[in-house]
C-alpha cells in the first residue's frame, strides 16, 4: 500500500499513472491477486536482456531464467487452482504452491508437498519436463561459457610461446646470415683481387 501510494505521489502525471496503472490497485484490492506482482520481473528481465548485450549465450540464458520464472509462477497458480480445496491435498497456500512448484522444477522434489489432483499432477509433468530443458539450457551455456574461456586462455599461451619460439630462432638465423653475408663479402673480394692480381703483373 505505501509503494503505491509513494510511487502515484512521485509520478510528474498522476491521472495518467492512476490510469495506466490499474492492476496495481487492483492488485492492492484484491488479496488473491498479490502474486502477480511477480509480474514485474518481465521489466527486470528487459533491463537484465539489454546488459547481456548481443551475445547469444546472454540472450539464452535471460530467455530461459524468465521462462523458468514464469513457469513457476504459472505452475504454482495451476496447483494452487486444483489443490487448495481438493482433499487430503497439502498445497493450500500461495506459499506451498511456489515452494512446491520451485522445488519440482529443479528436479529436487522434496515430498513435503504434492499434487493429489489429477490437473495438479498434469502440471507438475509439466514442471519436470521444463525443469529437465531449463537445467540442460543453463548447464550447457555454462559448459560452453568454461569451453569458450580455457580455449581463448589457450591460444593466448600458443600464440605467446610460438610468437617467443620465433624470437628466439630468428636472432641466430639473423646472425648466421650476417656471417654468411660477411664470409660472401670477403671471398667475392678474394675471388676479384685474384682476376686482377695476374692483370696487373
């Protein structure tokens, strides 16, 4: 109540943020709806998408850690729906669900709480094959993140060592052909002073 009041204070239009913002008083009216506030993480999701850059492997990994918010969030809603009033069901709660739900899509499965229904046991299908994709998205982009490192690490070291190899050939090479020039030099003057030697007697 008080964020909403000090965020309509400190808006430049207040009709106009009245207006566009008519969830949020919805929101605030209605208890049931308080978990859709989760809905801001979409913004976060943006702010965190234009830091990633262009970089493929950013966008994946922001693409994939908001679906798997939003599933979460979905399949707590879709367990909440079907088990809160069900019988002998243990997910009465907005808290138990999310809890239930997180702890399915991470493949932990706890058992402290579980769908009795039969839509609240299609969703938590739902969870484990989504969790199974998530981890396999994030472990792989990881992987490749490791890969990608120890492989730049590596051509810096062989470029360094072959750029030092390289060196250190070249400055005897360098000097053998000055020694090679020198021993041309002086034996080309040999070979002229002996042409002109018996010319000049």
């Amino acid at each position: 109540m008080l964020d909403y009041a000090v965020r309509l204070s400190l808006a430049p239009n207040r009709s106009r943020w009245f207006v566009r913002n008519l969830h949020e008083l919805a929101i605030l009216a209605l208890p049931a709806l308080r978990p859709l506030r989760l809905l801001r993480l979409v913004t976060l999701l943006k702010v965190v998408h234009s830091r990633a850059g262009n970089a493929l492997r950013g966008k994946i990994l922001v693409y994939v850690l908001g679906s798997a918010t939003m599933l979460v969030y979905c399949g707590a809603l879709a367990a909440l729906d079907a088990e809160q009033n069900a019988p002998n069901s243990n997910i009465k709660s907005i808290g138990d669900a999310l809890w239930w739900a997180l702890s399915t899509i991470t493949t932990v499965g706890y058992g402290d709480h579980y769908p009795v229904t039969a839509v609240g046991r299609f969703a938590a299908a739902g969870l484990m094959l989504a969790g199974i994709a998530v981890l396999g998205v994030v472990t792989a982009s990881i992987a490749s993140w490791l890969v990608e490192s120890v492989s730049a690490e590596t051509a810096a070291k062989t470029a360094a060592s072959t750029a030092a190899a390289l060196e250190a050939i070249d400055e005897p090479l360098e000097d053998q052909i000055r020694a090679l020039t020198a021993e041309v030099t002086r034996l080309t003057a040999a070979l002229e002073a002996r042409r002109q030697g018996p010319s000049a007697t």
